[in-house]
C-alpha cells in the first residue's frame, strides 16, 4: 500500500514539473547582505543543516557564485544554492582576524606540508597559509602584529587596505 501512495505522488509530482505548474523559488543576493551557509554532510538526523556562522555577501557573480566573508575576515567562494538567507535585525558587523582558522588541508604556500599547525603563518591579504621556517629570513615567534605573505607585499598591499 505504501508503494502505491509513493507511486501516485510521484505522478501528481511530475504532471505538476510538466504541465508548468512548478516554478522553482530563485534566491537572490545583493552585495552587502548576510547568509548562512549549508552543511554538505550531515552526520546525524538531529544535526541543523546551516551552519551558525553568518556570511557578508561580497561579489555575485552571473553564474550563481558568491564570494563570502566571514566574521575572521577571510573569503570564499560558493553558490547561491549552498547559503539561505540571514534576515536577523541586529548583526555584528565588525571583523576580527583573530578568529580565523586555517582549513584542515591548507597546505603551506612554499613546502607544500599540511602539518605543524604551530608554524602556520596565515596572510590577512590572500588567506594563504606559509611556514615560518620557510620564510626568507626565517621566523623563529609568530609575530603580534598583522603578518602579510611576501607574495602580498611585492603587490604592494598594506595593513591599511585590509
């Protein structure tokens, strides 16, 4: 019995997709609005599909991508259909770029290793992730101040235009 439920709401399904009755709901979002992004892989059925962090749109794109930038201060790219839309009133717009945390496969910019977390250098300008013994001359503390990458200073980009 149940398969024959299933069966016929299929059917109901696809006369609506082919008689133009379904219009699929098109997000759409502006430079300078917020969102959450989609989980990919859900572990348990009590897990919450978005994830808690809240995205600023920063560029859109024709294709549907959208390039983010989180509360670290760091960006990515997805599309339109991995976020929903954030409409909370009162949003944190300041940015701290002592949250941001490297990716579990960041692999430093020169060697190409992806461990020693404790000698990982990230760059405020381009995200990228460098070692500290790699670095010409070599760092022996991570610095207190903001650390730009050399491929960022020799394109001329300053603390300031971050």
């Amino acid at each position: 019995m149940a398969g024959k439920i299933v069966q016929h709401r299929d059917t109901l399904r696809y006369a609506t997709i082919r008689g133009r009755g379904y219009l699929p709901s098109v997000k759409e979002f502006l430079v300078g609005e917020f969102a959450y992004l989609r989980l990919r892989v859900i572990t348990s059925t009590l897990q919450i599909v978005a994830k808690r962090e809240i995205h600023k749109v920063k560029m859109v794109k024709e294709n549907g991508d959208i390039q983010l930038q989180g509360k670290c201060g760091m960006t990515m790219m997805n599309n339109v259909c991995n976020m929903t839309p954030c409409h909370l009133p009162i949003i944190d717009l300041i940015v701290d770029h002592t949250l941001a945390r490297p990716d579990q496969n960041l692999a430093y910019e020169l060697c190409a290793f992806k461990d020693e977390e404790e000698f990982m250098l990230l760059c405020l300008g381009c995200g990228t992730g460098w070692n500290m013994m790699c670095l010409n001359p070599k760092l022996n503390k991570v610095p207190k101040d903001d650390w730009l990458s050399p491929h960022c200073l020799e394109d001329g980009v300053t603390g300031q235009d971050l």
